[in-house]
C-alpha cells in the first residue's frame, strides 16, 4: 500500500505504534517495525 505517509517513512503500511509509557517495549517495537508498520519507543521504556 502506497500512501504519502508511507512513502515519506519508508514503510510498508500507514501503521503507526504509538510509544505507550510502560507497554511500547523493544519486543513491541520491533514486531510492528518487523511487520511493515512505524514502531515508536519512549524514553521511559
């Protein structure tokens, strides 16, 4: 799926995974940024 957003991003998919203080771990991130989408890590993680 092309979209300005994925193009701009370079990803896959116009997903994009919020940082989520205490959920957003490295697992999470990775596994959406492995799918295609725009994982997000917060500083606090």
């Amino acid at each position: 799926m092309e979209t300005k957003i994925t193009e701009m991003l370079g990803i896959r998919y116009p997903i994009i995974q919020g940082g989520l203080q205490g959920l957003g771990t490295s697992s999470l991130v990775s596994a959406v940024s492995n799918a295609g989408g725009l994982g997000l890590i917060t500083a606090g993680s």
